[in-house]
C-alpha cells in the first residue's frame, strides 16, 4: 500500500510538473508571439505611412513636373489636364510596384465631402484595376457590417489622415481577413491615398502557435517527466529560434526600406532622414555637406523608344557609376523615377571638377540594346550646399531644383547655387 501510495503521488507530483511546465511553455509562447504580433503592427504602421508620404511626395513631385513642361514648351493647359496626366503617371506605377506582406496601393477622390451615394470615385486600385472609375458610397459595408468608407471620410475630414481596420475578402481567395489601412489626404487634387494589408499576411510569417502544436501541447500534460524534460529543452531552442528569426525579419525589413530594389541606390525614405541628419549636423556642428540633384536627360525617350527595360539598364548603370565616383560616407538617393539626389561630404571647393567628372563619366557609358544597338545617355546635375537660412530640408531641396532647372535647358551640364 505504500509502495502504491507513493506510486501514485509521484505520477501526480509528475503530472503537476508536465503540466506546469507546459503551461509555463505556452505562456511564454503566447507572450512572444504576442510581442512580435505587436512589434510587426507598428514597424507596418509606420511601414504603411511612409508608402503612402512617399506616393504624396511622387504625386506632387509629379504634378510639379507636368506643369513646369508645359510651361516650359509652351503648351496650353488646364489643371484637369494636369490632373489627368499625373493621374495616368501614378496608376502606372501603382499597378507595376509590389510590397511585402501583400500590401497594394489605391487612391479614391472625395467629390462630397459629406459623403453618402457617390460621394468618390476610385481612381486607382493596384489589385483591382478594372474598379477604376467605380463610385463609391459611405453606406458600403464590409464583411462584418462595419462601414469602412465612412470611417475613412470622417478621420480625413477630422485629422487629414487616419489608420483603422475593417473586413475584406483576400486578394484572389473568399476567405473574409481583417485589414489594416493608413490613409491620407492630398488635398490639391482631393485625393485620399490609401495602402494596406491583410493582418494575417503579416502574423503568418512570425512563427505563431497552429492549432495542431497547441493539440500536441495539451497531450503533453499527460506523458511522463521525460517529456517534460524534452519539452524544457525545446522551450529554450524554440525561443532563441523565435530570436533568430526576429533579428532576420527586422533586418531584412530595414534593408527593403532603406534600399532602392531597381537600383540598389537609397530609397527615399531613407534618403529623406539622412537629410535632415545631414542639415541638422550643418546647424549644430558646422559640417559642410554638397548636395546634388541629378536627372537623366530626355529619359522618357528610351522606355517610349526601347521599351522599360532598357529603361530600368539606364538608371541601374547611371546609379553604379555614380557609386565609383563617391567616397565611403557619400550617398546617390533615388528620389523618383529618373531622378537621384547625391550627398557629398566637404568638397565645396571641388564640386566644379567632381560634377565636371561625373557628366563625362556617364557620358562614356553605353547601352546595349535588345536589338545589339549601341545607346548612350547624359545627365543634368543642380548642386548646392547648406546656408544659414535652410530651415527645412525643403528650402534646400528648391533651391537645387532651381539649379537643376537652369542646367537641364543645356542638358549634359550642371549649375551650382553657391
């Protein structure tokens, strides 16, 4: 009997002990998942704002440069005409761009503000083009009967731009997800610009529990303390892989943030903050920073000429001669299209010969095309340093914009603004 007796308190006190520790695993599993649900939400948020700032940025980048055309040749137009001319330009690049975790892009325009019965228009949509020019209704319900145009209208409306969550059937799948979506208002033209993804695209990746492993985990309350010994191993091993994994995942993101895909120039996000560091470094410590505006003379003639391929050689080959050319601690920044802002350290006295250089180096290139011709292409540069009376990285920016502006009427020459 008491051989039984302790029997039976020892598989109770090893049942205890499975259990507690399984508990304990899935827990601390839970609370992992948890942590890396909530960090992959923000760096998506953020990841999300940044598109659709840079979108804005292209389209009033883009707005800016039809008019300045047609100014410049002297062709009659409207702003609707702008309009519809920015607007072909971004769908374009709407429908041809692609982002992690299943994001797209679309664009509605407000033509009520106090919404109801037609009170937009879908303009753009990188998923869903053929809805483009479909209008839209604030009485429109989602998969769970929340009102998501409505919700959007209101936060606009209210803040200029807004991030909220609804229910939609997944791309090309009848299976209803939640989504999130940031969107903002440009204003010109009344256009919301919107970007979002399914929370699921972004939580499957980060190794979460499935409910077979949870079924596996329950079953484990019952074995012996073996497997609570194995399972103990395994909750270090499966941590320290959820680590690993984490690490790889971030740094991954940071790479696709902070890099152009094409070029592998800088990406505008990440060329945007290296300005104001570098401005901020020009304020507080003095330290002299060139920067240059830099755009392919006549690109357009060579996607329209030899199609988008030889296109996309052009800025690959221009942005690797221009790495050549730099020094450790210099950027080439691709700002938009065929435009790139390069970022030189202490060279004030020697911005003459290094952009002298640069127009001949490129000048040398050629490339070959799919039909063995021989091309070749030039640049235009702005150049102009900080003063003292840069507050913002934008009085910089219009100021080499206005250089560049002066250089691209000789073409394969630059302007600096001293």
């Amino acid at each position: 009997m008491k051989t039984r007796s302790t029997l039976k308190k020892s598989t109770i006190l090893i049942f205890f002990l499975v259990l507690i520790i399984s508990s304990i695993f899935l827990l601390m599993h839970g609370f992992n998942e948890y942590k890396l649900r909530k960090n992959l939400t923000v760096f998506q948020e953020r990841e999300m704002k940044s598109t659709v700032n840079n979108y804005i940025l292209l389209i009033d980048s883009v707005r800016r440069s039809i008019t300045e055309n047609y100014k410049k040749e002297h062709v009659e137009y409207s702003e609707e005409k702008v309009k519809e001319a920015t607007l072909t330009f971004i769908r374009t690049i709407v429908h041809e761009s692609t982002y992690a975790n299943g994001a797209y892009v679309w664009i509605n325009e407000v033509t009520d503000y106090n919404g109801g019965q037609d009170y937009g228009i879908r303009q753009v949509h990188g998923n869903f083009p053929d809805t483009e020019g479909m209008l839209l209704s604030t009485s429109t319900q989602d998969a769970k009967g929340n009102y998501p145009y409505l919700t959007e209208l209101n936060g606009i409306k209210e803040y200029g731009d807004i991030t909220y969550k609804y229910f939609f059937e997944e791309y090309k799948s009848n299976v209803v997800s939640e989504k999130i979506t940031y969107a903002k208002l440009y204003e010109p033209y009344n256009w919301i610009v919107c970007t979002g993804t399914y929370l699921n695209s972004m939580y499957d990746p980060a190794g979460g529990l499935s409910a077979r492993n949870k079924y596996q985990f329950y079953i484990l309350w019952t074995v012996l303390i073996l497997l609570a010994i194995i399972l103990f191993t395994y909750i270090i091993l499966q941590n320290i892989a959820n680590s690993r994994k984490l690490l790889r995942e971030t740094e991954s993101l940071k790479i696709e943030i902070e890099r152009d895909s094409l070029t592998g120039a800088a990406s505008r996000s990440f060329g945007s903050n290296l300005l104001k560091e570098c401005l901020n470094n020009f304020q507080t410590k003095g330290k002299n920073y060139t920067i240059a505006i830099l755009d392919i003379d006549n690109f357009k003639s060579f996607n329209d000429s030899y199609g988008h391929n030889i296109g996309d050689n052009v800025l690959k080959n221009l942005v690797g001669v221009v790495k050549t050319k730099q020094s450790d601690g210099e950027y080439i920044i691709r700002w938009g299209g065929d435009e790139f802002i390069l970022i030189y350290n202490e060279i004030k006295d020697d911005a003459d010969l290094i952009m002298e250089n640069l127009i001949k180096s490129v000048s040398n290139e050629s490339i070959i095309t799919d039909n063995g011709e021989e091309i070749h292409y030039s640049i235009s540069l702005g150049v102009s340093n900080f003063n003292s009376n840069d507050k913002t990285i934008a009085d910089t920016i219009k100021r080499i914009d206005d250089a560049l502006y002066l250089s691209k009427r000789k073409k394969n020459a630059f302007y600096i603004i001293r």
